[in-house]
C-alpha cells in the first residue's frame, strides 16, 4: 500500500507514484504462516508465528498485461481534462493498494482460565489471559492463477493505518526522485525487520526467497469496511476510525498500536519473484518533485520456535508512505 500524504497543495508539475507488481508467468509455490499473540492477566504480551504453514498453494499470477499497477496522486493533483478544463484529484485517489484477491483469514480469539477443586470439592478457576491467532486459510485460484487486485481505498484507510502506526518504528526509505523507482526487494532490505526475519527464517526454512505479508494491514482493512459500510452517510472521518479501531479492540481484545505484530513470512519455494515483487515509481515532472519514503514495522518482537532453537524478528507493514 503506498499512500501520498501532504497537506499542501501540489500542482500541474508535481509528479504521482505508480505502484506496481510484475507478475511471474510460470507456477510459484506460496506458504503462508500463521501468527498468535497473547496477553496475560498481568498484562505480558507474547507474539509467536507458526512454523509450519497454515496454507500453501501453486499457481500463476493473473493480471491485464503481467503487471498489476495503479497511480497515487496528490491531493489536489492537476490535470487537463479531454475538454480543455483543469481538474483536481480526490482525496479518495491519494492512497492505491495492490494485493492478492480473494484471501480468507480465520481469526480465532479465547481467554484462558486454570480450574481446579479446592479440597471441600468446589470448583474454582484463575483468568490467565487470552490469545488470539490469526492465519490465512486458503486463496482463491482462477484455475491455475492468483489473481491480483489494484486500486484506490478511501482516505479513511490511510487514517487507519496512521493510528495503528502511530507507535510503530518508522524506517526511512529515502527520496524517490522523478523518473526513478524502488523495488520491493529493496525496501524490504532496508527495513530491519525484513532484513533480520529473512536471515532467521534460513536456519529453518529452505525458501529461496521471503517477502513480508502483513495480516495487521489486512484486519485493519476488514474492520475498517465494515464500519464504513455500518457509518451513516454524513458520519465523519474520525468517527469512522474511531470506530473501526473500537472494533479491532473488541475481536481482539488487544491494543489497536499492537495490530501490525499480526504478521506472518511467506515464501515462494521455486522463484525468486518475491524480491521483485513490487515496485513503486516516480513519475516524470520538470520541475524535479522528490517525495520522501517512509515504512514501518513493529515495536514488539515476534519468535517463532523450531529446531529447538527460538527466532526473533520485527514484523514490516508493507505500508508505505510518500510526503
């Protein structure tokens, strides 16, 4: 997800970002992980993702052409209409989004008590805590092809993603200057968090490449919908993402800033697209717009135990922001 944020006005001369996935043309293995985060009654958090996968699929990838792409522009972005008028963008087109269609999660949430008999024969039990684990049961296939999805998401999906966030560690990705591009497998490589979960997941994984998923970004977006969907149609931006965040809170029964540790490392077995995965460009402007890159990752660990050895790493959010 790559999102333009400003509050200035930008003109006819500033240049938008192309978002983009080349598709692989030949089949490539995907296993996706799944992730469990608990908190105990004193208030620990623990966050661990599986080590076998909880689904894995072979296919293509379908899009117009092999590649998937779709522009942000700025608020206020000009352009020339086929008439001759000046037009400006939306705000509903600052923030474009490329994934993976038809993707179903299963989110299973319990609290966890000990109970036992005291000695007259009574039952007695102690709240320990509750966990919620969060995996990716299954992803459609169009007979033998993944098919990917591209777009604008309203602005109130970027306001989401700043408060989930909001106390997550921000990596800087440097200026994109006009013209230019950053691969995926670029970014992923300057965020540490990336860097490091690549290099723990060899010790038990024979991937050839891994590439970040974030289950956070989707569950925001899934609670996000359904409260725009149940908002009143004059209801306001900070209502919706109040509201969207209380839901979070209320499935998960956990702190909205602790969202993007859902994570998970997927991997494709047989292809090196996952480095190249995306791309984010600059378009071309004369009078030399550079927008300045930023992703994030989380504040909190996951591990993920395996050959009687315990990993760690820092989940990235694959949620870019340009200002």
């Amino acid at each position: 997800m790559i999102s333009i944020h400003d509050n200035a006005t930008i003109n006819l001369t500033s240049n938008s970002l192309l978002i983009s996935a080349s598709l692989a043309t030949s089949d490539v293995t995907l296993c996706m992980d799944s992730d469990q985060t608990g908190v105990t009654a004193g208030g620990e958090i623990t966050d661990q993702m599986s080590t076998s996968p909880s689904w894995a699929g072979s296919g293509s990838f379908q899009a117009a052409g092999g590649i998937a792409e779709w522009h942000a522009y700025p608020l206020n972005y000009g352009f020339i209409a086929p008439n001759g008028t000046i037009m400006r963008r939306g705000v509903n087109e600052t923030t474009a989004v490329l994934y993976i269609s038809n993707a179903t999660f299963t989110v299973t949430h319990y609290n966890i008590y000990y109970s036992w008999k005291n000695r007259w024969g009574q039952c007695q039990d102690k709240y320990l805590g509750n966990s919620t684990s969060v995996a990716l049961t299954s992803i459609y296939l169009d007979g033998n092809s993944f098919r990917m999805g591209y777009g604008y998401v309203p602005i109130e999906y970027y306001y989401i993603m700043q408060n989930v966030t909001e106390n997550e560690k921000k990596t800087s990705l440097g200026y994109l200057s006009p013209g230019s591009a950053i691969q995926g497998g670029t970014i992923w490589g300057k965020t540490t968090g990336y860097s490091s979960a690549a290099t723990e997941m060899t010790f038990i994984n024979s991937a050839l490449k891994t590439f970040a998923v974030g289950l956070g970004v989707a569950l925001a977006f899934i609670s996000l919908q359904a409260a725009l969907n149940g908002a009143n149609a004059d209801a306001s931006e900070p209502l919706i993402v109040d509201t969207s965040l209380e839901t979070l809170n209320s499935v998960l029964a956990l702190s909205d800033t602790l969202l993007t540790d859902f994570s998970s490392i997927s991997f494709s077995t047989d292809s090196n697209f996952g480095a190249f995965l995306y791309s984010i460009t600059s378009g071309d402007s004369y009078m030399g717009y550079s927008y300045s890159l930023a992703d994030y990752q989380s504040m909190n660990p996951i591990t993920f135990t395996g050959n009687g050895n315990t990993y760690s790493f820092y989940g990235p959010s694959n949620f870019v922001v340009a200002s």
